[in-house]
C-alpha cells in the first residue's frame, strides 16, 4: 500500500534554533519524488522542498534539508535558523499512482 | 500567470443543497488534481485529471460527487444532496508533466 506517515502531531522550536520532522513512506517504486509542503494559517499550501528518489545527494533549500533515507523509507526535513514565519502545518507528500500521498502533517510552532 | 485560482473562498450552504466549485489551474499545466481537506488532517485525494481526461476518483468521491473538465482548461467540483460530512476545504492543484502541484487557496465548504 502506498502510504505516508508523520509521526509528530505538533512541535514547537525556539526562534534561531534547528527542528526536525520526520516522515515515513511506504512504496513500490524505484524511482519518485518526495516532497515537504507548508501550509501556513492562510490555508495556501507552498511547496518547501522536493527530493529525487534516484539523486543520493539531500535536497536544501536555503533554511530547509532534507534527510533522505531510500532504504528506510525515510524523508526528514530540517529547519535551521528558526524563523516565526516558518510556524504552519508541515505536511510530507509521497509517490502514489497518478497522484502524491500526503501524510497528516506536523503542527509547528515557533516560539519567540 | 496569476497561480491556480479557486471560487469561491467559501460558501455556506443547507444540508441537502448543490455546491458547485470551480478551480483555474495554472494555464500550461495540463494536471489538474482535486483533494478534500479536513481540519487537522492532510489532504485527501478526490480525482485526477490530465487535460480533459478523468484518469482517477478516489472511493471518497462518492455518487453525490461529479467532476469536469470542460476542453482541459478550469474545472468544476460539484457536490449534490449535501451532507454535514461534506464541510472540508476542498483544495485544486496543477502541474505540467513534472514532480510537483500548485496548489490554489481552496475552497472552505460548511454544511448547516
């Protein structure tokens, strides 16, 4: 089954400080993308960062890495330098057939 | 290109009533993906489209639900006989052949 698994229902991070939500997916593809969006208390969903499943090398984005583990199944993302704006819904998509697969999300909080 | 654009932001509406949502995706993205979000949870997928073509519905998409794209450009959403259970954002998203949506602002609906 394909599915996608975000184990943190909630966290919270002091301003400047690092975070790291974790995710887990389950697949049968070989090759696919992985993807973190964040969707801020606006509702607008923004993708954050994606990561290649056949590219060893993580994905960065400025503030943003990812850990991605293809045996595991795994695909971590890292904040560095916290930022109050980067307090939103964190949601970990993953490949599913026709479509990606999101998992319930992260609730982060930044605290100032 | 203004992204993908969703009408309305919301609407209220009576158990029992016909809501129709209409969404613009991007206009050279020829993927148009409808989801339904509920509060605190991720999305869900409702069904897929690549140009006018409905690839996929998920089994959430019950008979009450229909969804066009009309020469694969917008699309609507429509929901019939509406149900408190239907309350949710729906959300729309487009992408070319690519890894990766826009998602629009989506559409909150209340059922009263």
């Amino acid at each position: 089954a394909q599915t996608v698994t975000q184990s943190q229902p909630e966290m919270s991070v002091q301003e400047a400080e690092t975070v790291t939500l974790s995710c887990t997916y389950d697949t049968s593809e070989n090759n696919y993308y992985l993807f973190w969006y964040k969707q801020p208390p606006s509702r607008q969903m923004i993708l954050v960062i994606r990561q290649e499943a056949y590219k060893q090398q993580n994905a960065t984005e400025n503030r943003f890495s990812v850990n991605f583990q293809k045996a595991a199944k795994s695909f971590s993302l890292k904040i560095s330098d916290s930022q109050l704006g980067d307090t939103a819904m964190y949601f970990c998509a993953g490949p599913g057939t026709y479509k990606y697969i999101f998992g319930t999300g992260t609730r982060l909080k930044v605290l100032a | 290109d203004t992204g993908v654009s969703q009408n309305p932001r919301h609407k209220i509406t009576k158990r029992g009533q016909n809501v129709t949502f209409r969404c613009d995706p991007i206009s050279e993205h020829n993927r148009l993906y409808w989801y339904r979000q509920t509060l605190g949870q991720g999305p869900e997928f409702l069904t897929y489209f690549q140009n006018e073509a409905q690839l996929e519905k998920s089994r959430l998409l019950s008979d009450r639900f229909s969804a066009e794209r009309p020469k694969g450009s917008f699309s609507t959403l429509e929901i019939q006989r509406t149900e408190q259970g239907d309350s949710a954002m729906y959300l729309c998203a487009s992408s070319l052949t690519g890894p990766g949506y826009t998602f629009g602002s989506g559409t909150r609906l209340t059922v009263v």
